[in-house]
C-alpha cells in the first residue's frame, strides 16, 4: 500500500482548489458511499481530490484508481480491509469500471465495514448505470455535466459570474461581472469549452480520443457487441452528426447500417448515456421523459466542431447548447409550434433577426437569439442559459 499512498500524495500535492465544478457543493459528502458518474474529462478525479485536500486528512484517507498496477494481484475489498484495520475512513476510488466485478465487491465493503465511507467514480456510464443497480439501496449515484458557459468563464478567463436561475435569464436579470463583451467568449466556449481540458488547446485531439474509446470500448464491454459492432456505432454516430437535428427513421438508418431495427434503438441508447448523443422527447404517453423520441442531437457543441468540421449547421448547434445547458436543472421536452418546453416555458431560436411568428405572446413564450448581447422584453440572448448551472 505504501506506492498507492505516495501516488496519491503526489496527485493531492498538484491539486488546485480555486475552481471547483457546479455539483461540489450538492453532494452530500458524509454519506457512507457515493458515486460519482460522468463522461471522460468532465473533472471528475479533479474534484474528489479537492474534497480530500479541503477537508480531510491523509492520515485516515486513501485514494486510489482501480486501473493501477496494484490491482493485478490484490483485491478490492482485501484494500478495503487493510485500509479500515489502519484506522482508515474514507476510502476514494477513480475509475471503478475499469476493476472486474466493482459493483458486487462495493456491497461487500459497504456490509462488511460500516464504518468506512466510500466515494468511487465512473466514466463508462453505462457500466456504472448497470452496476449501481445491485447498490441502489446502499450508494448514492450523482451525474456530472461537462463545463456550463458560467463554468468556462471561470476556469478559462476568472470571471466570477453568478448561478441564475431559469426565472431569472428569462426576466434579463443578467450579471456579467466585468465583461463588456461575451459573445466572442461564448463562440469560443462552443468550440472547446465544455471539456476542462479545453484550456490546455488540445480539445481536438483529446476530445477524439474520448469518443474513440466510447465508441470502442465503453459500449461494447457494456453491451458484449464484437469489434464488428463497434464499426457499426462509428458509423452511425456519424450518420447522427451529418444529419443532427433529425427526426429519426430508425427503419431506414437500420438498413442503412445493416442491423435490425430493435439492435439501432439499443444503440441509440447506448450512446445516449455514454454522453455522445442527446435524444429529445415529447411528452406522449403523460409522463415526460418516458415520451417518443423527437429529435436527436450530438451531447454537446464541442463534439459537433470536433465530429463535422466545416460543415457545420448554425441551428444545430444553437439548440444543441440550448439543450445541453438546460437538461441539468430542468426538464426539457419537445415543442409542438416551436423548439422546445422547459418546465412551463416556451423556446423558439433563431438568429439576431429571429422573429416572433411561431410563438404565443402568453408571458410563457420566448424567442432565443444567437448574435446579440443583452435582451429585451421576451428576447433572451443564447449564451444567458449557460448561466443556470
């Protein structure tokens, strides 16, 4: 155990705290475990070492990740068992998809220590989905989004702007700290923004690595689909992202892909909650989120510049940022005569020149437009909703 402590002390020594993501403050940290989800390089490690350097001590605390090298010859819940017999307390594990039969050997040490608190994280979302299944009575599951455009502001270019709730962006009640001018940050934040390794200007690269492993490894292992398949989510995926946003025909995109029609819904799935696609739905059937798929989007805008390059579509991208941005604090369905529903709300976007045709001047409806900086009456500018998280 001696080299997983010196790994760990030298990670917590290069740890910054001056940034922290939107989900912190809402964890209720003390719970005896806790799972933190989300997609490759949203900051997940980032913040459970932020936790440990802020309020715990070294002394009771481990963090490991269940791809080292120790794990090879040792189990996860002998760890478990040396550590608590060392007076440990809280015990951090990154990456827990990656060690064999996690969610079993998690039920085991929450039985067996009672003690012991356990913080673990996942970014194959899809195993963690399945595996927390088997500790719905025990862990505590949180989703973590990548950057909002608040999020960015900070970790990017330090401005300090509040959380505004939905009430607020659509009264204008806007604050934007010392800057004069967002849309040139705002464009900036759709092309490598909403990844935290954004700043490090290799988002191209990074970003397709992640979604090369998604595609290659995270479904697949999930799923048991074969290398064969694997080629077969590529190429749907880039179907989704010449095409996005789409009403989907899942007959005609099954031929075209050459899988039956039950084996595309599973894929859309899949990739729906591996972060790559976002599916929209109407509110059939009386109870929202359970609706018929509307539309489909790619996750975020990052991946739209990263996956199509210059072929890029103005509208796809405003209201897959309006999608993205919404869907952590609200619930966001289909629109019958314009874009979308959020809560009680109606959105319709568009450009600068957007006009108000397709909407109800009822108090409850909103144009949403790109290229302009501040709003006015029931006109919101589009960057305003990366405010809410």
């Amino acid at each position: 155990m001696k080299t997983l402590y010196q790994k760990f002390e030298t990670l917590l020594l290069n740890t910054t705290t001056d940034f922290k993501r939107y989900l912190y403050e809402d964890i209720s940290w003390e719970s005896r475990m806790i799972g933190v989800i989300g997609g490759r390089g949203v900051g997940k490690t980032t913040m459970i070492l932020q936790r440990i350097k802020q309020h715990l001590s070294v002394k009771n605390t481990l963090y490991v990740s269940a791809d080292d090298m120790y794990f090879s010859e040792h189990k996860l819940i002998d760890l478990a068992d040396e550590f608590h017999k060392n007076a440990g307390e809280y015990l951090f594990i990154d990456e827990i998809h990656k060690y064999a039969d996690w969610s079993r050997e998690l039920k085991n040490i929450y039985d067996s220590y009672p003690k012991l608190k356990v913080v673990f994280t996942g970014s194959s979302i899809l195993d963690i989905l399945k595996g927390s299944a088997d500790l719905s009575r025990r862990a505590i599951i949180y989703k973590l989004q990548g950057l909002s455009f608040r999020e960015y502001l900070k970790l990017f270019h330090h401005y300090d702007v509040p959380v505004l709730s939905l009430a607020q962006i659509i009264n204008n009640e806007i604050q934007l700290a010392d800057i004069e001018h967002p849309l040139p940050l705002f464009k900036d934040y759709l092309k490598r923004g909403y990844y935290p390794f954004g700043i490090e200007n290799e988002i191209n690269i990074r970003l397709g690595q992640v979604i090369v492993q998604t595609l290659e490894t995270d479904i697949p292992q999930y799923a048991n689909l074969n290398v064969g398949t694997a080629r077969k989510l590529k190429r749907l995926l880039s179907i989704i992202a010449e095409s996005v946003p789409f009403k989907p025909n899942f007959t005609k995109i099954a031929e075209m892909i050459g899988v039956s029609r039950n084996s595309l819904d599973d894929y859309f799935l899949y990739m729906e909650q591996a972060g790559l696609i976002a599916q929209l739905r109407d509110e059939t059937g009386g109870i929202r989120g359970l609706g018929k798929i509307d539309k489909v989007y790619l996750d975020n805008t990052n991946i739209i510049f990263n996956l199509v390059g210059n072929k890029l579509n103005t509208g796809n991208i405003r209201e897959t940022f309006f999608l993205n941005q919404m869907r952590v604090k609200n619930e966001v369905i289909s629109a019958k005569t314009a874009d979308f529903v959020v809560n009680e709300y109606t959105f319709e976007l568009g450009g600068k020149n957007k006009q108000q045709n397709q909407i109800k001047k009822d108090g409850k409806s909103f144009v949403v437009k790109d290229d302009i900086e501040f709003g006015y009456l029931n006109v919101i500018p589009l960057w305003a909703f990366g405010l809410n998280y």
